[in-house]
C-alpha cells in the first residue's frame, strides 16, 4: 500500500510539473490587452534606454531577429521591444472596421509604452511600420527619437493608389495587376487574410501639414535598390529635423544588413 501510495504521489508530481510547463508561454513574450480588449504580443529583452521595433506589413516581430539590428541594438545596451501589431503574429486579428480604424495600431504602441511605464521612448520602423510610426509622431509626445526605413512620401496621400489597389485585390478585385505579387504572396501563406485587407483599408495617411509640425529628430533610411512607397527625398523635406541616408539593398533586404544596424545605432546614440 505504502508502495502504491508513493508512486502515486510521483505521478501525481510529474502531471502537475507537466501542467506548469505546459501553462507556461514558449516564449519570451507576454500579453496586453489594448484600448478595444484586443491582446497584444510583444517581447521585452535588455535593460536600458527602450527602443520599439514596428514590422511591416503581414510581418511579426520574429522578422526583426533575422536582421543585425536587433542583436545590435541589445549589444549596446538598449531595451529592445517588439510587437506583433493587432492583425499579425500572435496578436488577436479582429474583423471588423473598427478593429483597424481610427490609429487603432498606433494606439496599440502607445499603450504598450504606457503599459511598461516608458517615460520616453525611440521607435525603429520599417515599411508599414513607418506608416504608424509616423503617426506616433503626431499623437505621443513621449517620443524621443525615430527611424522610418523603407518608405517614401507615397503613404501621405490617403488615396494612395497602392493602397486601394491592394485593398481592392485582396477583397478579389482581379483587374488591379499592379499589386499581383503580393496578392500571390499573400494567399500562398497561412495568413489571416480579411485583418490583412482591413489594415490595408484603413491604413492611416500623416498629413504634410502635421510632419512639417513634427519637431523630433527624425532618421529616414531607404535602400538603394528599393523603388517602392514614393520619394524618400519629399518626405525628407516635409519634416524639418529629418536626415535621410541610404544603405545597400532593395525594400526586402535592407533592413537586415549591418549598414542598417550602424546607422541606425550611430542616429540613435548622437
């Protein structure tokens, strides 16, 4: 009896070992629930000044660990966060309008920031990124620094045609043949695909009136073999305190690459 009774306790340990590793996350990440109830993933990895990496569109956080930055910027001694945006990775993808509309994503950043007790804050964006992070440039007056790679002037025009069109083609419209490849892209991935849309409808445009407002120190970087998102010069010349620099590489690859990461470094540590 005895016997019996100790190795049911044993099994009795183990399940509940089990139990607790199974509860917990398998990852570094945690949750926060945003302004709407919608949960948001984000990491949080090293200790000092907080820079927030913002990925692009259909991206998630993991894509920064493939580049040099990320890695970088923890060797220097950054407090490095990121975040699925609402839409993307593990973050909830709701399916309605309201979801998207209104600086939802942007607010997302802004209570994260709140929720962590940042006082002040850099934020690293690329592509899509840019886009909310311009528009944190206008709402959070607790931004200190800011980087927007792979974008050009194209997203100040809330009429973008790449926009629509993307928007359009992904609700099936199959007449708009200049976003056939990443519509291709799109369906040939596990993704959700009407958050896609949606972000892609209600994607915020920043006026030329409110950058040329924007008084922060602004590094916009662009790849030289990158064609995409408009005139990196016009948008460099909408914003008073902005300098523009270029690195190797086209929109897919630039970011990843150790010029990034040094420019990137050597803006946010002047």
């Amino acid at each position: 009896m005895r016997r019996n009774a100790v190795i049911l306790i044993a099994i009795a340990g183990l399940l509940l070992c089990s139990a607790r590793l199974f509860a917990q996350p398998t990852a570094d990440g945690n949750y926060y629930t945003s302004f709407d109830n919608t949960k948001i993933y984000y990491e949080v990895k090293g200790n000092g000044y907080p820079v927030i990496l913002l990925h692009g569109f259909s991206g998630t956080s993991q894509g920064w660990k493939s580049g040099e930055m990320y890695n970088d910027l923890l060797k220097a001694g950054y407090k490095v966060i990121i975040l699925d945006m609402r839409g993307n990775g593990k973050s909830d993808k709701p399916h309605i309008d309201a979801g998207y509309s209104n600086d939802a994503e942007a607010k997302d950043v802004i209570g994260l920031a709140t929720e962590l007790k940042l006082k002040n804050y850099d934020v690293v964006g690329y592509s899509r990124g840019s886009i909310i992070l311009s528009r944190l440039l206008v709402l959070d007056k607790r931004l200190h620094k800011a980087v927007m790679g792979g974008m050009g002037d194209a997203y100040t025009n809330p009429e973008w045609p790449r926009r629509v069109h993307a928007y359009k083609a992904l609700m099936g419209d199959t007449s708009l043949h200049d976003v056939d490849d990443m519509v291709k892209y799109i369906h040939s991935q596990p993704f959700d695909v009407l958050a896609l849309t949606l972000q892609q409808k209600w994607q915020p445009s920043t006026s030329k009136k409110e950058l040329a407002t924007v008084k922060i120190p602004v590094l916009i970087i662009r790849g030289t073999s990158d064609m995409e998102n408009g005139s990196e010069t016009g948008l460099n010349k909408m914003m008073p305190r902005s300098e523009l620099m270029y690195v190797p590489g086209n929109h897919n690859t630039a970011s990843r690459n150790t010029e990034f990461s040094a420019a990137v470094l050597g803006f946010l540590k002047n």
